[in-house]
C-alpha cells in the first residue's frame, strides 16, 4: 500500500507499506522488470526518462520480491509510485541483504509490517532524476 499527497504531489515523496508474512516463500509469479506509470495516479509522477542517465537505480520501495505470491502483486511492484531513486551499490548490495534478511524475519515471526520510504537531502534535490518531481 503506497501513500501519498496526490494533490500535490510534485511537492510529496510517498512511502510504502506492507505486511509481510509467511506466505512470501509461495512464489508463483515470475519477476519482469515492466516499470511503468501507475494507471490510477492522475496528477503526474516520475517517469522512466526521469530516470535515464541519472545514475540511480529505480529502487523498488515495496520489494517484487516480497510480490512473488501473487502474478498482481508482482506486477503492480512495478508502478513508479512504487519506485524511488536509489545509488546503484546501495541497491544491489546492503539493501537487498537488508531485504533477504526481513524475508527471513517475516518467515520466523509469521508477519512482520514494513514502512518504507526515500531520504530526501540537499543533495538529493540537486540531482537530475528528483529535480522534475519532487522541487520545481
């Protein structure tokens, strides 16, 4: 479940969350990278362009593969309102052993519930990708 300010959203970074359960370790549907605009946001978001030649990765907020329960789920991880900016070797590495490890935590505890969401600095707002949306 993704929350957001809708009305001024160029303005606003929206967060993710989601419970997380044993169920996670059911996967029946297969990862494809089909990052896309969400259908239901009419305002206006980040687009594939904003990420082209950034630098960053279009992180997910809420993991595809905690999504793997469901071809939906999994699918609809891939919306941009999904998708915030992320440095490469953050997401490839210690995020994704971060995300194994609440994989793990969630399979233990039976449920867990995730927020998560970007960090927002001065320098963040210099660069190309965040410009567009997120400050005039």
């Amino acid at each position: 479940m993704l929350f957001f300010t809708q009305r001024n959203m160029s303005n606003h970074c929206g967060c993710a969350t989601n419970s997380l359960k044993v169920e996670v370790l059911n996967k029946v549907a297969i990862r494809k990278d089909n990052f896309r605009l969400d259908p239901v946001i009419k305002t206006g978001s980040a687009t594939l362009a904003d990420y082209r030649g950034s630098g960053y990765d279009r992180g997910h907020l809420a993991p595809a593969a905690d999504m793997a329960w469901s071809k939906q789920a999994m699918s609809e991880s891939f919306f941009l309102t999904n998708i915030s900016p992320q440095v490469p070797a953050l997401n490839r590495g210690m995020w994704r052993i971060l995300e194994e490890q609440i994989r793990k935590w969630a399979v233990k505890e039976q449920e867990l519930y995730i927020m998560t969401g970007p960090i927002m600095t001065f320098e963040t707002r210099r660069s190309k990708a965040m410009k567009r949306q997120w400050w005039p």
